[in-house]
C-alpha cells in the first residue's frame, strides 16, 4: 500500500479482490472497519493492515437464483 493513511471503501474492495457492494455491506456490518468523514467513508489503512495480517473469514452467504 502506498503511504495514504486512508483508502476509499472502492479502493478496499480492489484491494481485497471483493465487489464495491460486498465491501459497503462489510464496512457496514463492522467487519471491514471504517470512519466517516463528511459523506465520505473511509478504511484506516493501519485497520487494513491488521485485519489482513489476522484474517478472519467474512461472513459471506450464498443464494441461488
């Protein structure tokens, strides 16, 4: 990661290899840690880093259609 302190929540879903959507609901259940500055929700990158070093898996559901 470069030297920004805070990613875009599109960012992190580039970053983890996850859909902008999926990323939103993970930032919203608490999974992905996050702050909001105006109307803006950020990563914390040092957040990122730990969650990346201790990786926990996200509580993903899958639906058929």
């Amino acid at each position: 990661m470069e030297d920004k302190l805070t990613l875009s929540v599109e960012e992190t879903a580039k970053l983890l290899g996850i859909g902008r959507n999926l990323c939103y609901d993970r930032v919203k259940t608490g999974e992905i840690p996050a702050i909001k500055i105006g109307r803006r929700l950020l990563v914390p990158r040092s957040a990122l880093e730990k969650l990346l070093a201790d990786p926990k898996p996200l509580n993903l559901t899958l639906t058929s259609k």
